[in-house]
C-alpha cells in the first residue's frame, strides 16, 4: 500500500501530543488511551499544501478499509485544517 516503505513507520510505540478532534459537531479531546493494545495507522494529511497527492492517498486508504477492518486496525487521520473547517 505504501509507495515508499521508507515513509512508513512501522511496529513503533505511538507519539504522545494533544488535539481537539471535533465528531459530529461536538469537540472533544484525543487521547490513545482508548487505543490501547491496538494496531494503529496513524494518517497526517495536507489537503491546502499539497492538493494533488492527498486526493489519492485517501481514496486508497478509503479502498483498503475493509482490510484494515479485517486486521482490526484503527485508522486514524488527522489533517492540518482548523476545527471548524
């Protein structure tokens, strides 16, 4: 799935950082807490920076979810837009 497997990186302990995340009108804050002991693809996203390549990247993520449901993988995107984008 990856073009360049140098991009990904693979079997690692997660990052901590906080963000507000904003589902179904309502913000909340993130935390991998409810994460724990799961597979995650962590996904960042430049749509405003980079208009060309992300269209793509998501479309074949999109195309791959069942795969990712199967492996019981968490998917997790986060783009640079405001909250209120």
């Amino acid at each position: 799935m990856f073009s360049n497997t140098k991009d990904a990186t693979l079997c690692r302990p997660m990052p901590s950082f906080e963000i507000v995340y904003v589902e179904n009108g309502i913000f909340h804050d993130f935390t991998f807490d409810n994460y724990l002991g799961k597979y995650i693809v962590l996904f960042f996203y430049d749509i405003k920076d980079n208009p060309k390549v992300c269209p793509e990247e998501i479309i074949t993520i999109s195309k791959n979810m069942k795969l990712f449901k199967e492996l019981d993988v968490v998917l997790l995107a986060v783009s640079n837009d405001n909250v209120f984008t």
